[in-house]
C-alpha cells in the first residue's frame, strides 16, 4: 500500500457544558440574547418552496405560564402547513 501524504488527525474537543446557575456570565448572557431577540418580535420565517417565499402568516402566541405578560405578544409570524 503507498502513502500519498502523511498528516496528523487533530484531536476532537467539545465546547464546555453551561450550567446557567444563578447570577453566572452564561446566564447573563442568555437573558440578553433573549431580550435581543425579543425586542425583534414579531420574526417572520416564510416558507421558500423552489427558491420563492411564501408569507401567508400565521400569528402564533407563546403558551409559557412562567411568563404570562408574552400572552398576548406575538413573537413570530409563520406561514401554516
């Protein structure tokens, strides 16, 4: 058997499991994220079907009773199947 070229595999290492515990920079984080993404509601996500989008929307509320004042916000807009 030949040997077209030798090479090293480079060792396989996972990013680090977040614990979001309590006052962490991880969950700091994550709160801001969500207050970004939030303050972009209502995201639209169309349908593409051969390169063409469809935006017949749906409006879809959050059904989360950890937070009731998101009731009655939409937060995205999405085309129904």
């Amino acid at each position: 058997m030949a040997t077209i070229a030798s090479f090293k595999i480079p060792k396989v290492v996972n990013e680090p499991n977040h614990h979001y515990a309590k006052g962490s920079a991880q969950r700091d984080g994550l709160y801001k994220a969500l207050g970004r993404l939030e303050s972009k509601a209502p995201l639209e996500v169309p349908l593409v079907i051969g390169g063409k989008e469809i935006k017949n929307f749906l409006h879809l509320s959050p059904a989360q009773p950890s937070r009731p004042l998101l009731e009655s916000r939409i937060l995205f807009q999405c085309v129904p199947l």
